[in-house]
C-alpha cells in the first residue's frame, strides 16, 4: 500500500506548452492560473506523460489489476428568494431545481421555465406544456427499450444537455452497466425537439454544473490496458509482476481520456485530450483520469468539441460556485490492499475445529424511499471487500464431507484487505474565463466527506467538513478545515465534533457553519467561521434523532430533514424540524413534524426538496408502510404545520397493483406539479386538489 501522504498535495496547475505535440491531436493549452510561487505541475511532452503514469500506475496496480480482489470499476445556498420567484413577462412564477449555489444549476430528472416542463425517463426526452397540460413533444434518445436507465437534464433557452448515464459511481454504488452506455445528448427544443450532438467518453460520468449557459461535465477514466491472464496456479507475485509489466507497456492512449461526437446527420469524429493538456498533483497514483469538458449550451459545439482538459487524480463528488469547480475524493477508497499470505503459512491441516462466523453487518443508506431503517444508517460508506474466512480457517460443507482449507490464491477467500487511509483530496479549477477552466491547485485534508455541501467556498477560502473513522467508531470525530481557494494550502481547522459519532448533514451559510453528527443523539453544532484561521464552535444542541439535509429557511431559521431516533439509535421515521439559530450560542429547535415508520428520498437527495419562501410551502416525497406519496409543509417563522398529503394514480402491471412513489415537487404559477416514473400530475397550489394527471408511457 501506498504510504499516505503527510503534507497537503502541492498546487499545480496547467502550464503553456506551445512546443508540445502530440500523437492524438493538437489543441490551444488552456489558460494558466498565476499561483505567485505555488509549482505549477503539468506534463510538457507525450514521453513525460506517459513515463510518469507508467510509473506511478506500476506503484498501484495489484495482482488483479487496478483494485485489491477483482479490478473494480469506478462505476452526488438554496438559490436566493427573489430569484426563485421572479415573474418572467407572460411566464408564470416557478420553481427551480434546489442546488447548492444560488446561480449554479445542477442536473436534475426535471426541469421548468414556467413555460414547460422538461423530464427525462427510460431514455425518452418529454416536453410537457404548462398552460394546457400535456405532452407537446417527445424525443427518444436511445435505441429499443431503455427501462431505467438513469438521466439528468441541464437547460438554457432552447437547449438541452440530456445526461443518460450507464456505469458510474453515484453515492458510492456500483452501477452494473458498462461506461459505454453514458451519452450526453445535445438538443434542440426550438419547434419540434432534434437532436444536435451524441457525445459519448470513454470514461464515467461524475457529475456537471451549469453557470450561465456554460456546463462543465466531469468525468473519470480507468488506464484502458489488458492485463494478461497468468492461469489459475500462478502466485500473487507473479500476477503483480506480469501486470506491472502491462502497465509499462502501455502506451499513452491508455490513459488520455476520449471523446466520440455524433453530429445531426450521424457523421462521427473521435479525439482525445493532447498531452499538454493532462496535469498531475504532486503525488498520484496514475490508476485514474479525471477530465472536464466544456459545452456552451447556447453555442452549442464548436471546432474544439468539448475542449477537455485532464488531470491524473480521481474523484467522485463535485461542488461548483460562479467562479470554482471543485472535485474531491480519496483516490485510493475503491483499491483496498490485500496483503498475500504465502502459500507455506497455510496449514495442510486443520489446526481447530471448523468455524466460521459472520462479518458483523454494517448498516448502510437505503436506495430508496422506505420504511425506516432498523439500524442507524451509514452516509455514504465506500464497498468494503471483506473475506469472512481467515487463512486458518476450515469451511465444512456437511458432515459427510471432509473440511476444506482455503486457497490464498482465490480471490474470493484471501485475507481481510487493508483499507485505504481516509483522507480527500480537493482539485480546483477556475472557470472564470470563457471555455475551458484552468486547473488551479489541489489540497488534502484528513477524513472523510459526505457529500458537496460538506464543501463552501466563502470571501476566498474553502470550508471542507470531514469525518475521520475509527474501526471501531467509538472514536470517530469530525472536524471543519479552511484552506485559501487560491493554493489550497490550510490556515485553519476547528475540530472534535461528535466525538464517537459520524456527520450526517452540514451546510454552510455565509460566514457560519451548521453540522449534525450522530449515534444516537443529534447534536446540531454550529460554527463561527469569520476568522478563517480561528474556526470555532459557538453552541451546540442535543436532540434524538438526525437531520440528513439542511435547508435555509429565512433570518434566523433553519430546516432540517431526517430520522427521529429513540434514545438508544434506534431510527424511527422522518422528522422535519425547524431551527432557531438566531443566537448562534444557543440553537434551538422550535417545532418538529414526525411520520412513524416512514422515509423521504428528500432526507439523501436535495434535488426532491422543494421549498417556496412566498408561502413557505414545503414538499418532500414520504413513503410509508401503507403508501407512496409526497407530504406538504407550511414551514414559517413559527413552525411546520402538515396541509396533506399526494398520491399519484394507482397502477397495474400484470396482476400487481401500485402506487407510484413522488420523485420531484415544482411550482408553476397557482399549481403544485408532482413527477413520479409514471406520470405529472397538477395540484391546486391552495388545497392540493388534483387537477390534471399526465402519464409518461
């Protein structure tokens, strides 16, 4: 394993290489970020890069490639009132997407202008009107039937970036279709909806952000190269050898991430990033590729296609501001370490009666909006490849047959790998200049982050809240660190939140901090960051159960949504609360809507909050034992009061009959629109009454 690394990763950024040419295309180098004296790092030819890499990636790779059993794949500031709800001339007050950063979009499986409203289901773009209420227009965009398949939409006037992910890593989960299957679609919803570009990478999709018409798509490429099959009776040092062999072999394709772009008459045109356009951290594993790619919506693409820029790191959460794009991850969490035994020190026999117990199960997110989980839930742990059988372990298979001791050389039976250090590495680009960002520094900090608004960008710093396991988690701790935006480098830190305890929700508003950590009870911690270099804690309140998201809600106040807990841990159905947080020395929790044995989508995806500050309507999706639904809120400046609930039409498949479980919430005009798999439908915004229903099959 790769000894981890004491000091925060130099700044780098892309450096001019005008002399520089490379094998697989040519290409302007994008614009340098003047760092004073920060190193800047970038690679200056093909034969430095693909040195580099080569060595770096012979470091990391294992004996079954790049992952420690099996090669593993890399398979997510509410925006400001006013904004939310400026009338457009002859367009009705809507909603928008709840992102992070006012004037940042974010992709989401909806999208309205108050006009229409956009989704994207099993792979058929849909354009719903608002004044009529119905479907004008439909666009499939992938071949046969494409059930599932996730999309996301971006959207500026009449153009449309449809995001039709396969394989990726969304919430650390393995998704099992291959990279291939991700398309970004390019369209054009002036008149009858076309397409315009097919653009397809050869890495997985991470995430985009949208600032102005402008996205920058992120995504992550393994090193495509073969390794050799050695035959199941070669050793563990003989496999890492042969594929470290692999690795110095390959050449610098291998590494540089592609794009394949379809234009509207079906003509194609691949390319790849040129060398002098890949950076490096100070210190990398060579195992991974992050690229971003730049596309002008209102533009739409031009000779330089996506314009990629790249850096050998990896990543898998992204935040962005007006000014940064932020991506962070630890490079090393899907590469755990298994230290091969030698063959001698397993036993011919059996030196002790068969035994073989359970890993103890470790409690994880649920997928979906359900019952409440009987454990207390884990955010967003990484896979943990575990083997339940030790090398001096039998398995008995009946008692009939003889024990059986296990092969070290099997995959499925070596020892128990040695996780990665829990530590993230943050990379910044500066995408203050039209087209491609330039990559301006990189930064570490210690443990562990839950998700992008763990991370704020406030008056030229960085706040990055972390959780630091233990493996027993009894002294687990988080901690909130500042770094300058500008070199990364830390000039504070205020930490021991939650010792023993885990965060479960942060959110940074302006120059203070909220953060919820739990066991099994909420202490919801707030932070007085004005001095960056002197972070502090200021007061603290202790309450049963969690709040897994945090959302403004005016002076002064603060909603959060979650778990009510029993004193014990013990998760017992979603809570929505309300904060007082006007004295940040004493928060205070004014009042506390709780649904027994339920869950919201709403407590680990933002995106399914809706929030409308002029009447402080709330919804958010709830699922129950006895039904799927979505629950309305008024949430003011005195409390959360429920005004009912929404369920969308039955429906059958075969002999199965169901409900259909609210996936968005939007407001349009004097109606409350909900999206669910199967269809829209209206409610008047007053009573809820139904008004419409509009099926998407």
């Amino acid at each position: 394993m790769k000894t981890p690394i004491r000091a925060a990763v130099t700044a780098v950024a892309l450096a001019a290489a005008a002399a520089c040419t490379s094998s697989t295309g040519g290409g302007a180098s994008p614009p340098v970020t003047a760092l004073g004296a920060v190193r800047l790092v970038a690679y200056d030819s093909c034969d430095e890069l693909v040195a580099g890499l080569r060595e770096r990636a012979a470091r990391n790779v294992g004996a079954y490639g790049f992952g420690g059993v099996m090669p593993l794949s890399p398979v997510a500031a509410r925006a400001d009132a006013a904004a939310e709800s400026k009338a457009y001339s002859g367009t009705p007050q809507h909603s928008t997407t709840n992102v992070h950063e006012a004037g940042v979009d974010e992709p989401d499986m909806v999208k309205t202008d108050g006009d229409r409203v956009l989704t994207v289901t099993d792979g058929t773009l849909r354009v719903v009107d608002t004044a009529t209420r119905k479907v004008t227009a439909s666009l499939k965009l992938t071949e046969g039937d494409a059930p599932g398949v996730p999309g996301d939409l971006l959207v500026s006037g009449d153009r449309a970036l449809v995001l039709l992910r396969g394989g990726d890593i969304m919430y650390k989960s393995v998704d099992a279709r291959p990279p291939g299957d991700t398309r970004y679609v390019l369209v054009d919803l002036a008149g009858t909806p076309k397409v315009l570009n097919t653009i397809r990478t050869g890495g997985s999709y991470v995430d985009a952000r949208m600032v102005g018409s402008t996205v920058r798509l992120v995504t992550r490429d393994q090193p495509a190269i073969t390794f050799p099959d050695p035959g199941p009776d070669a050793t563990e040092a003989e496999r890492i050898k042969q594929n470290q062999d692999a690795v110095r072999r390959a050449p610098a394709e291998a590494w540089l991430p592609s794009v394949e772009i379809t234009d509207a008459s079906g003509a194609v045109r691949k390319e790849s990033a040129p060398c002098e356009r890949v950076s490096h951290p100070a210190d990398y594993t060579g195992t991974s590729m992050l690229t971003v790619h730049t596309i002008d919506l209102a533009r739409g693409l031009t000779d330089t296609g996506t314009d990629p820029i790249a850096l050998a790191a990896d990543g898998d959460i992204v935040y962005g501001t007006e000014r940064s794009l932020y991506v962070a991850g630890n490079p090393r969490w899907w590469l755990p370490v298994v230290r091969p035994l030698p063959i001698d020190d397993v036993p011919a026999t059996p030196q002790a009666p068969a035994t073989t117990e359970p890993a103890p199960a470790r409690p994880v997110p649920s997928g979906s909006a359900g019952a409440a989980p009987a454990e207390e839930p884990t955010p967003l742990d990484p896979p943990v490849v575990s083997a339940t059988v030790t090398p001096t372990a039998t398995i008995t298979l009946s008692a009939s047959e003889p024990p059986v001791t296990p092969d070290p050389r099997q995959p499925s039976l070596l020892p128990e790998p040695e996780l990665p250090p829990e530590e993230t590495e943050i990379h910044r680009f500066d995408i203050t200049a039209p087209g491609a960002p330039a990559y301006a520094a990189s930064g570490q900090v210690p443990g562990r982050l839950l998700n992008q608004y763990a991370l704020s960008e406030y008056d030229g710093h960085l706040r990055v809240a972390t959780t630091l396991n233990s493996a027993d988690d009894r002294t687990s701790s988080s901690s909130v660190h500042v770094l300058r935006a500008d070199t990364m480098a830390q000039v504070g830190e205020v930490g021991g939140l939650g010792k023993g305890e885990r965060i479960y929700s942060v959110r940074f508003i302006g120059p203070v901090g909220y953060c919820v950590t739990f066991r099994q009870v909420d202490p919801l911690y707030t932070l007085d960051l004005r001095d960056p270099a002197a972070p502090r804690v200021t007061g603290e309140l202790k309450i049963t159960g969690y709040s897994a998201y945090l959302h403004p809600a005016g002076e002064g106040r603060l909603i959060g949504i979650g778990q009510e807990a029993s004193e014990q841990g013990r998760t017992l159905g979603t809570q929505v609360s309300l904060f007082d947080v006007s004295d940040p020395a004493a928060p205070r929790r004014l009042s506390q809507l709780f649904q027994k044995d339920s869950g919201s989508g709403a407590e680990w995806d933002p995106h399914a909050f809706l929030y409308w500050p002029p009447t402080g309507l709330s919804v958010i999706p709830l699922t129950t034992q006895d039904d799927s639904g979505a629950l309305a809120l008024r949430i003011d400046d005195t409390g959360v009061t429920e005004l009912g609930r929404i369920t969308h039409p039955e429906q059958e498949q075969g002999r199965l009959r169901y409900q259909p479980g609210i996936q968005r919430s939007l407001v349009v005009g004097d109606a409350l629109w909900t999206l669910s798999p199967e269809g829209m439908q209206v409610n008047d915004l007053t009573t809820l009454e139904r008004e419409a229903w509009i099926p998407l099959h």
